[in-house]
C-alpha cells in the first residue's frame, strides 16, 4: 500500500521548484497532503519504512534538492529529515486526534467548549499569562484551515529559516 501511495504521489508532483527552499516546502506539503488522504500512511511509514522503489525515489529525489551545495549527506537528511518528520508526525497527531474525538463521541470543538471553564479560570488567575494570551489569540484564529496545513506549514517555515542560517554559516553553496 505504501509502494503504491508513493507512486501515485510522485507521479502528481508538480513541475520542478526552483530553490531549496520550495522543494522542501513542496516535500512538506505532500506529505501532509498524503497523509490526510490516506490516515492510515503517517503510522505506516512509521512503524514500516517506505524502503520501496517509490519510497527510496522519493529519498533519492529529496537529498538531491541540496545537490548546489557542498553538505555531507548526514547533513542533507537532517534538513531533510526534519521537515518530512514535522509534516508527518503533525499529521500523525491530527489522526490521533479525530479517532479520539470519534471513540468519545464529541466534536473537537465540543473538546474544547468542556474545557473552556477550566482553561478561563487558569487564564484568569493571573498564573499563566503566556498561556492566557495564546488561548486568546487560538480562539480569534481564521477556522477556514480546519485540517490544521498551515499551522504545519508555518512550522516548516521556521525550520526553513533555521536551514537558511544553517547553509550561511557553513558556507555551503557551490
């Protein structure tokens, strides 16, 4: 199943990105994007490495983006490596957290009102300020991205960041 998902993954990637940075960002979203279409794949490429044809082209594909750069492969699967694991393991939450809510017979926004007393009365303590701020500014959140991408993708963005300094300091590019 994995071989096959991976096929039909790589086979509706868009055209070649130009830069690093759009193809780890690209790599991110398809790995989101696969994992909400099939939740059954985050655990899977977990628990059973994507060692497949498809899974090892995909590698392949992936540690070449830093082709235009003097690293060391350990170095190119790290930045890699933890974008894909960002992207997967938020997906893998998100999965964890629907059968929940699915098993308890709630919504997710259902979860939240229940908590709601208890979280207003912590924010109001005055104990707590940085998380009274964040519960403020969660619940003033557009709900239009209801799967959560683009808390994922901002995510990525800081670990794009992190890569750019990163690549600077070594001095890395060809």
């Amino acid at each position: 199943m994995i071989e096959t998902v991976l096929g039909d993954a790589m086979s509706a990637q868009d055209l070649p990105s130009t830069g690093w940075r759009d193809s780890l960002r690209e790599l991110a979203q398809s790995v989101w994007r696969l994992s909400r279409q099939h939740r059954w794949y985050p655990e899977a490429s977990i628990t059973h490495p994507p060692l497949t044809p498809n899974g090892v082209a995909g590698l392949e594909h992936a540690l070449s983006i830093f082709d235009d750069y003097d690293l060391d492969i350990m170095t190119r699967m790290q930045f890699v490596g933890s974008v894909h694991h960002l992207a997967l393991h938020a997906a893998l939450d998100r999965v964890i957290e629907e059968d929940s809510a699915r098993r308890l017979g709630i919504t997710e926004e259902e979860a939240y009102r229940r908590a709601a007393p208890v979280m207003a009365r912590l924010a109001a303590s005055g104990q707590y300020p940085h998380v009274a701020e964040f519960i403020g500014a969660v619940s003033k959140l557009d709900q239009a991205d209801g799967d959560g991408e683009r808390w994922v993708l901002a995510g990525v963005e800081l670990i794009l960041d992190g890569i750019e300094v990163r690549l600077a300091r070594l001095g890395a590019g060809r």
